[in-house]
C-alpha cells in the first residue's frame, strides 16, 4: 500500500513538473532577434554619445526598438517574465528618450551609462531567452 501511494506521488509530482514545461514560452527566435538588435544597438549607440544630435537621434531609435519589443513580448503566451522585464527595458530607453526632449543638455557620461544599461539588461535577456526550450 505504502508503495502504491509512493508511485502515485512521484506521477502526479512529474504530471505537474510536465504541465509546468508543457505552459512554458517556448523560445521565439523573433522576440531574440529583436533583444539582440537592441542590445547591439546599444553597443554601437554609447560610443557616439559625444555627439549630441546623433545621441539624441540614437535615444529616439532605441526606444522605439525597445516599445517593439514590449509589443511583441505582450501576445506570446505564458511570457510574464518576459513582459515584465521588456516593460523595465523599454523605461530605462524611455528615461533616455525624456531627458534628451528636454531643455537641459545631457551629458555624455549619462548617455553613455544609459546605453551601457541598456546593454547589459538585453544581454541578460538574452540569456533568458536563448536557455528556453526548443
């Protein structure tokens, strides 16, 4: 009797360990694509921060890159964390975008850590991402 309810526990632990997996995001290659662009972008953008006009430029493209992602993340299913965190990447692009629309300069040592930011939040995504089952 004993070893009949051992087996029964063990199947109904694996029967839940399997719907967990079976509900799980599975890896999108779009929505790795796009968090590899905006990390790379990134990259590239914090060394032109000198340059005011192309930084404030490269604020605006990153954000928009950013609401992409936060739109495309939204309609996968079971993706909470990756909603989550693409709303707190696009925020961190967004506080970029502000402070350069507004009348204060902005220098290119906040720029550049912005960018930086930016950049190390993607590559975290990224790693998240790319470790999803296939």
């Amino acid at each position: 009797m004993k070893r009949l309810l051992a087996i029964a526990l063990v199947l109904s632990l694996n029967g839940c360990a399997l719907w967990e997996a079976y509900n799980l995001a599975h890896f999108d290659p779009n929505e790795y694509r796009i968090v590899t662009e905006i990390r790379t972008d990134a990259s590239l953008y914090k060394d032109q921060c000198p340059d005011a006009v192309v930084s404030k430029a490269n604020a605006q493209a990153i954000y928009l890159k950013t609401q992409l992602f936060e739109n495309y993340s939204e309609q996968i299913p079971y993706n909470s964390n990756s909603i989550k965190a693409s709303k707190e990447l696009n925020n961190i692009a967004k506080g970029l975008k502000e402070r350069y629309a507004g009348k204060d300069p902005v220098s290119p040592m906040f720029c550049k850590l912005k960018f930086e930011s930016i950049e190390h939040s993607a590559q975290t995504m990224q790693h998240v991402l790319g470790n999803r089952p296939r």
